[in-house]
C-alpha cells in the first residue's frame, strides 16, 4: 500500500490502538501527526522514533479533545489532512441511575463530539483535492450493548450514525468515511487488568484471557494493534472506495451472536 503523499491525523494516538494505527499509517508512507492531551517529552519521542522507523514525516500536537475547540484546532495545527482516524476515546462503568453526570458529558465529548469537530474542519480540503479518508474508531458496543456502559454505547452509536450521515453527505466525491467496531483488543490498558483478573478469579493468564474477558468474543483470541491499524489502511487503499458509510467490525464473531 502506498499511502505517501497523503497527511493521516490520528486522534488519540499516543498509546493503544491509535499508536498502532498511526504506524501502519507510516508504515505505509503517510505522513502522520500523533495526538494526545499530554504534553509529555515521551509524546514528541514517540513521533521522532516512529519518524526514523518509517522514514516519513511524524508530528505530535497537543489537543484535549474534550473540548471542542481544541478538536477543530488539531486538525487546523495539522494543516488539514487526507486521512482522518477519529480513535480517542474513554471509559466509565456504573449503573444508568448512578451514572455520574459529568463523566457521561465527558464521554459523549470525547467519543462522539470530537469526531464531529475533526470531521467539519477536516472535510472542506478534502473536498477541495478531491480524496479523502474518514475513519471511526466505533466498537463491538456501536453495534450491541453491555449493562453498566451507558455513555459509551451510546457514544459508539452515536459515531455510527455520524459515520453513514457523513458516508452519504461525501458520496461520489472521492472520500469515503467508514467505522471499524473492535471488539477486545489487546492494548496496554486491557493487558494491565490481566493480573488483577487472574488474583480476582484465582486463574491462569490464559484461562482468565478464555474465559473472563473474551467470553463474548467467539474466536476467543483479542484483536490486535496491528490488525486494526491494518483494517485502516485497507480503508485507505483504491481497493475500499467504493467501501463507505459502513461498519467493519474486527470483533472475532462477537457481533453475529
Ligand atoms: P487507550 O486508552 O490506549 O487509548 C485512548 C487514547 O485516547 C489515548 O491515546 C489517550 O491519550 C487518548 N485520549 C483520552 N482522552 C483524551 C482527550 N481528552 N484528548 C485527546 N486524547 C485523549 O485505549 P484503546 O483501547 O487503544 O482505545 C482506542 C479507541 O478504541 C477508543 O475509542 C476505544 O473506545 C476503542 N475501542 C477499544 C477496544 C479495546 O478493547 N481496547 C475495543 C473497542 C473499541
């Protein structure tokens, strides 16, 4: 795949799967601009480091996509871009009734709004160099619920929703703009709660991966950075233009249970 030339913005993508999306990106040639709302040295080292793995331009800017303006201004700080991987997002577990007020606002700011943001700034050069790319990082949880994660299944659906509306408000212009639903992946954050589990359950690595976290995921087995970062740059690719305003899940059969 040969994506150089084309500027590839990734939203939160200091860790997890929008690291691991961002190198596939470079990988394959793009240039890439890393996101997070840190500001840390090890932020601006991760964009050299991948920079000299690749050999493509790799730039880390600063946005907290929590709040709106700084969503539009990432994008705006990048220049535009051709590729836009709308990946940031964030967690809360409680009761619908408990659910505290602010962490539902934060969520749905972070996992849905921020995309609309990106997406507004983002679409008017791509329309003006006629190709572009949108991709949403959704979930299995855009496509299904679980008990317990109000503002987070809502949000996912909500990104799926905004991904067919901006699917048909782009069609037949050179851009496409699609969902991959991931179910577990196994990122820093899902590997951490590993040993908890096995204390938690008195079980093995393996047999809490089998049958505590991935029960609902029929293969079993997580998915994994580099297949998802995968899935993005097939999206990218001629192959998938005529691929839009739809779903890809990468869920190991969670969703045809
Ligand atoms: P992660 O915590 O490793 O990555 C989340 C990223 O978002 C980090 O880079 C973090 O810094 C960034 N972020 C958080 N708040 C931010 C803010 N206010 N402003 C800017 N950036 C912010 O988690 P992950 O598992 O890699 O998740 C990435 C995406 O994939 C999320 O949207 C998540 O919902 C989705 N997802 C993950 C899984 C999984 O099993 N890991 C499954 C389905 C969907």
């Amino acid at each position: 795949m040969d994506l150089k030339g084309k500027r590839a913005v990734v939203t939160g993508s200091n860790s997890g799967i929008g690291l691991g999306v961002a190198e596939e990106l470079a990988r394959a040639g793009a240039e890439v601009i890393l996101n997070s709302f840190t500001n840390r040295e090890e932020d601006h080292a991760l964009a050299s480091g991948l920079s000299a793995r690749f050999g493509v331009t790799v730039r880390y800017i600063q946005a907290d996509l929590s709040k709106g303006e700084e969503a539009r201004g990432l994008v705006e700080q990048a220049g535009g871009c051709d590729i836009l991987v709308n990946n940031a997002g964030i967690q809360h577990v409680a009761a619908v009734e408990e659910f505290p007020v602010d962490q539902w606002n934060r969520i749905l700011a972070i996992n849905l709004s921020s995309a609309f943001h990106t997406i507004a700034v983002a679409l008017p050069g791509m329309r003006a160099r006629g190709w572009g790319r949108i991709v949403n990082i959704a979930s299995a949880h855009g496509l299904t619920a679980s008990p317990y994660k109000s503002a987070y299944v809502s949000a996912k659906h909500g990104v799926v929703g905004l991904t067919k509306t901006v699917g048909l408000e782009t069609a037949g212009q050179g851009i496409t703009c699609n969902a991959v639903c991931p179910g577990y992946v196994l990122t820093p954050l899902v590997e951490a709660q590993i040993p908890d589990q096995m204390k938690v359950h008195g079980m093995d690595r393996e047999t809490v991966i089998r049958e505590v976290m991935l029960q609902r995921q029929p293969s079993r087995q997580f998915a994994t950075t580099e297949q998802l970062g995968g899935t993005v740059v097939w999206l990218c690719s001629d192959y998938a233009a005529q691929v839009t305003g739809t779903t890809i899940s990468v869920d190991g059969g969670w969703t045809a249970l």
